[in-house]
C-alpha cells in the first residue's frame, strides 16, 4: 500500500513508475513540441514573417540544446542526486 501512497507503481515487468515522473516528461515533451511547432504554424498563417520564424526556431536549439547537454554531463554523477530537493 506504500506504493500507491507515493505514486512509485510497479509495472508487471518488474520496473518502477513515478506518477510524477511521468507527468513532468508528458508535460515537457508537450512544452518542447509547442516550442517549435507554434512559429511554423504562426509562419505559415502569415501571424509573424519567416525570419522571425527561423530566428525563433534557432533560439529554440540553442536553449533546448543547452539544457539537454547539462543534463546529459551532470546527470551522470553518483554523487549527486536530484532527488534531494
């Protein structure tokens, strides 16, 4: 019954899920989708110019691309968890 008080669920493979874990990944993979989806849509319908456009989709690597490298080199360490915030 612990499981269910703290969201953890194992799944019948034998691995674990964190409820909130799951919702912050849906909701990224939303935020970043939206991110570089919107100004080519905005583009499109003549909303903004595709200069603007391009301008924000090279933003949107550079930042998301920034973000994923740090994850990637500091999430890594043994030493440190995030978990402890």
């Amino acid at each position: 019954m612990d499981e269910l008080a703290n969201g953890d669920v194992r799944t019948p493979q034998g691995q674990h899920h964190n409820a909130c874990k799951e919702l912050a990944i849906f909701l990224t993979t939303g935020i970043v989708i939206s991110a570089f989806g919107l100004p080519v849509v905005f583009a499109r319908a003549d909303v903004i110019a595709w200069g603007a456009c391009a301008l924000v989709l090279t933003g949107n690597v550079v930042i998301f691309g920034t973000i994923l490298g740090f994850f990637m080199v500091f999430g890594s360490n043994d030493d440190f968890s995030w978990q402890q915030w």
